[in-house]
C-alpha cells in the first residue's frame, strides 16, 4: 500500500513540474493574446506552471489536450495553433471566436477531438482535413461556415461523430462518406445541401444518429437506410424529398423521425 502511495505522489510531482517546449508554450501565450485570456472565465495565471493552467492537459512534456469549452474565448484561433505537434484534444466550442480556421490546424496529425461549435467562425472547413487520420469527432455546430463539404471526408476512417449542423454549407454530400465505416452520428442539418442521398450511407452500419433536416435534399430516400441496425434518431423534415407509398408505412413503423 506505501509502494502504490508512494508512486502516486511521483506522478502529482511529475505533473507540477512538467515543462513544455519554448515553442508550445509560445503558442499558448498567443492563444491567450489572441481571444482575450484576460477576460476568460478560467484565466491563465501566467506567473504559474503551465500544468496549473486552467483546461491544459500536458504528457511527456507535451501539451495534449486544450479544454477551453464555455471559457468567454474572444477573438480569433492563431495560426500557431499547427505547432503543438502533439495535441490530441482541442476543445473551444461555446465561446465568441470569430475568423476562419486556420488551415495549419490540419497539420495536427495526432487531434482526435476537434470541437468548435457555437462560436462565430466564418469560411470554410480546410480542403486538406482528409490528412488528419487521427479524427475521430469533427463539430463545428452553429457558426457561419460556408462552402462545400470536403471531398477528402472520406479518409478520416476513424471518425465517429461529424457535427456540422447550422452553417451555411452547400453542395452535395460527398459520395465518400461510404468510407466511414466506424461513423455514429452524422448531423449536417439546417445547411444548404443539395441533391440526392449517397446510397452508401445505407452501408454505416453503426450510424445511430442521421440528422439532415432544414436543407434543399432530394430524390428518393434509400431503404437501406432505414434498415440500419443501431440508428434511432433521424430527422429528414423540410426537404424535397420524394417519398413512396412504402417507405412512408415503415416511417410510421419506426421509431424515429421525419418527414416534411
């Protein structure tokens, strides 16, 4: 029992003194700079160690993870942000940050939680997203991104929730989708995307959430997606949808959503 004691209160001291590069940590400070640390909810007391810092998560003398969810962050996210080579999670959503993000946020080859919804972001998602492998949660819910979806969707194998609703996204749904496999929860509604529906999306067989509502789709409704074995939720309403006799009598049946 004093052995295992004993090797925690190493990792308590290890963590206090862990020491980022000088690079890291000048991209933390320019982040602070930059969306008025000042004035966070949790602010950085700078005179401090960065492992005291609110929402910084550090591993091997490397920063990690960046939870600054809900924070009153104002301003915008600073092109230095590619330099933390080893973050894994990067969580701003619910703030007021405005501006476009930045394209060197796809050099983070190691980010498997990106999180940027409810904020004021404008342009559009990074054409080069596809090369960040790592992803497994894309959202950018509720900003003023526009565009159109990113053809190199398809290679983020390991995504499991990609949340893009309420933008400004046109465009079709890449036919790319098929790819991931592992995908749960595919929300894009209330955007402005057009045409039909990939029939590949009847092959994510572990989709439990389909969220499409509020766009110019059309065409027919694959049955195939109302066949899928884990989904629960999906909302198709305020389409142009052109719906059979048969497929209406199996969403009547089903426990899910909607038609306009």
């Amino acid at each position: 029992m004093k052995k295992i004691c004993f090797i925690a209160f190493l990792l308590v001291v290890s963590a206090m003194n862990a020491k980022v590069s000088k690079v890291e940590k000048e991209v933390l400070l320019e982040l602070f700079k930059s969306t008025q640390g000042e004035y966070w909810t949790n602010s950085w007391q700078l005179d401090q160690p960065i492992s005291n810092w609110h929402g910084v998560e550090i591993e091997n003398n490397h920063v990690v993870g960046l939870n600054l969810f809900n924070n009153n962050l104002v301003g915008q996210i600073p092109n230095s942000i590619g330099k933390l080579k080893h973050l894994e999670v990067l969580n701003v959503a619910f703030n007021q940050l405005n501006g476009q993000i930045p394209s060197e946020i796809t050099g983070l080859q190691e980010l498997k939680i990106l999180r940027l919804g409810k904020n004021n972001l404008i342009g559009s998602i990074p054409d080069n997203i596809g090369g960040m492998m790592s992803l497994e949660v894309l959202d950018v819910y509720d900003n003023d991104l526009s565009g159109t979806l990113p053809l190199g969707i398809g290679k983020l194998i390991k995504m499991r929730m990609l949340v893009l609703s309420n933008n400004a996204f046109k465009g079709k749904i890449p036919e790319s989708i098929d790819k991931l496999e592992v995908l749960e929860v595919l929300e894009l509604g209330n955007n402005k995307i057009e045409g039909s529906l990939p029939i590949g999306l009847g092959k994510l067989v572990n989709l439990n959430r389909l969220v499409l509502h509020e766009n110019q789709l059309s065409g027919a409704v694959p049955s195939a997606i109302l066949a899928l074995p884990k989904l629960r939720v999906l909302q198709l309403q305020n389409n142009r949808f052109g719906v059979d006799l048969e497929l209406k009598e199996a969403m009547k049946e089903s426990s899910f959503a909607l038609f306009d």
